[in-house]
C-alpha cells in the first residue's frame, strides 16, 4: 500500500467522524467489524453517553463497566486514536522502537487507545488515558514497546497514562454491574413502557420499604410485590435492579448479588449479603508508570526523547543490565537495579508494583528490575 493509499483511509476515517466528538456524538476510531479480537467482542449502550460502545475483549467490556458505575466519570471514549499518524511514527523513531503495522500490508497504522476517561476532580475534569491489557501480555517484549510509545505520546500532552489488568477490575464487581446496568433505563421494559416517572418513582419508594421492613428474600419481596401492585410477574424484580442501578438501593457490590438471600435486619443499616452503604468511589491513576525501552547493545542512534519516567535496558544473553545515557548512546558503567521486593509504592502505583511481583514469579522470567 503507497502512502498515498494509506494515508486517503485515514483521512476517509477522519472525514467519517472517527475518533472525533465527545459524549453521544463520539464515533470510535475501530468498530468491531474493523478488527479480529482474540477475545468476544461486544456492543453495548451506554448509560453516561447514551450511544453505542465499541468493545474488543471482555476485559474492555468489564472495564467499562466500572467506569459507568463511578460517579466521578464523566465521559467514557473507547478506541481513541493516537492522531496524527505522523507524530507516533517520529516517536517511534526517536526511541528506537517499530511503529505498529498493518500485518497484511506491512504499513504504519493509526495507534488507538483502549480509553480516554474525562473525570470530574472538584470543579475541574482531567482526561485519563488507560490501555487494559491481561497481566501475561506484560511479559511480550512487543506489548511493552507499543506501550512506551503511547506513554510518551500522552506525555506530551499532559495527559496521564496508566495500564489495567485483570487484577485492577473486580470479577464480582464487574458481574453485579453487567445484572443490574440494563436496567438503567426502565421504561425499556414492557411492564414500565406505559407508567409515568412519578409513578415508577412511587412504585420504588414502596418496594424500598418492604426490602427494609421485611425479612424475607429478595426474590420472595418481589414476587409479593407484583401480586399487589397487580404488576406481571418479574416486574418487582426488575424494579429492583432498576434501583440498583440508579444506586437508590445501594449495596456492598463487592460480594455476589445473591436475591434469594434474607435482609438481617439486626444490624442497623446493613445487611448479610446487602449491605446499604456507599460504595467507595475509585479513580484508576497510575501516578509514575514503570516503563522498558529496549536497545541494542552497542547502538549510536541518538536518543532525543527522554523524561523521568523513562528506564532503559540492555538486553543480553548473560542477562538483563540497566543503563543511563548521555546524548544517547553512552551505558552506565555500575548496576543500578532495585529489588523488586524492595520497591514500595502507594495507591495504584503499589497496585502495579504487586503486578510486577506476581510476574517474577512466572518461571519464564529471569528479572524484573525497576
């Protein structure tokens, strides 16, 4: 493919709306049908955006889900491209690393981000990048390359950079979100299409009560609340879940959403498997992001991006020795590794620090040394 032909698809895909937009007009820059995932790939609507999001594994789509359940996210852009494509070509350059190609045609390709979250801080909002990758992906030299140019491109722009994994996104989490956050919308539902707000609101106040005024099953609840209220079956039930998902019934998320379980309604303001609390509001930000170029042993190319976060291996058959540079191509003459188990971090830095612990002990790696 010329450049002429590669570089008319991408402005095809500009003039499209691609990667443009915020909120409902949004248009991701990859749908589903422009790539194969090796995971499932799924459509969902969304509830901050009110459009239809584009997600290429599972983890995405779990990913997602904790994003539209926190209040303190905003917006929600998946497949965000990584324009223009000149400017990741010139940093891959400058670090000495493969710019990401089409594997049929062999030419550069327009990197994307997994997400670009806004997030409201105080009166501010702030954009937060965030690639979402399984924790054994971390071990491909590749996968860390394509990482270092993204890092560097957010960099540039102020915007911070960070890597989720499975471990940073709650199974159970994730599955109490994906029951409930259909229901978001409950005039949806066939029961609901023809009762006003007020009336599904007064509905929900009444079903509240008996959830904590009584000491049946959720389920039992329900099913005696449809009879009553001369709603079909199921209906209570959904209402339920509707509640949930506007987080007027609030529950401890973090254990399994189990509706025949009882209230136990000795405890004030909790109970067994449904606790009324608020849910901790967590923001993934990675503060500093340890981060692995690689270069040739012996190489004059001259570096001309650097900044603080930046670390560079010499990759050897002897083994793996840190190394500084001066204008680019002078090696440290000491060995500047830190235990891995001596490294401490604090909040979702320590979190990936644990990430980088878990991988040590994968017999396939020699060292990990930040």
């Amino acid at each position: 493919m010329s450049k002429r032909t590669r570089t008319s698809k991408v402005e095809k895909w500009i003039k499209e709306g691609r990667g443009s937009g915020v909120g409902a007009d949004y248009k991701p820059w990859l749908n589903i049908q422009d790539v194969s995932s090796l995971g499932r790939s799924t459509r969902l609507k969304g509830i901050k955006t009110g459009r239809q999001h584009e997600f290429l594994s599972d983890l995405e789509r779990n990913y997602f889900y904790l994003t539209e359940f926190s209040d303190f996210i905003v917006d929600i852009r998946e497949q965000y491209p990584l324009l223009q494509l000149e400017e990741t070509l010139v940093i891959a350059d400058e670090l000495g690393i493969k710019h990401p190609t089409d594997p049929k045609t062999g030419e550069p390709i327009v990197m994307t981000m997994d997400f670009l979250l806004t997030v409201n801080k105080s009166e501010d909002s702030v954009e937060l990048a965030r690639t979402i990758k399984m924790k054994d992906e971390l071990l491909k030299e590749r996968v860390l390359e394509k990482f270092e140019i993204e890092r560097v491109y957010w960099k540039k722009r102020g915007v911070d950079w960070g890597i989720v994994t499975e471990l940073e996104i709650p199974k159970i989490l994730a599955r109490n979100i994906s029951y409930i956050h259909d229901y978001y919308d409950i005039q949806q539902y066939d029961a609901f299409q023809n009762i006003s707000p007020q009336s599904i609101e007064d509905l929900g106040i009444e079903l509240l009560k008996k959830v904590l005024d009584t000491d049946k099953s959720i389920r039992e609840i329900t099913n005696l609340f449809d009879k009553e209220v001369h709603l079909s079956l199921g209906s209570g039930m959904t209402l339920f879940y509707h509640l949930l998902a506007q987080k007027i019934i609030q529950i401890d998320m973090l254990k399994p959403l189990n509706v025949e379980e009882t209230i136990d309604e000795t405890v004030e303001g909790t109970t067994e498997d449904f606790e009324l609390i608020k849910m901790n509001k967590q923001v993934h930000k990675y503060t500093e992001s340890p981060s692995v170029v690689k270069v040739q042993d012996k190489s004059t190319k001259q570096r001309t991006y650097e900044d603080e976060s930046t670390k560079r291996y010499t990759f050897k058959d002897s083994g793996i020795r840190s190394a500084s540079d001066t204008g680019g191509n002078r090696l440290a003459r000491g060995i500047e590794h830190q235990s891995l188990q001596q490294v401490q971090g604090e909040g979702e830095l320590g979190e990936f620090v644990h990430v980088l612990q878990e991988l040590e002990d994968y017999k396939e790696v020699r060292s990990i040394n930040i």
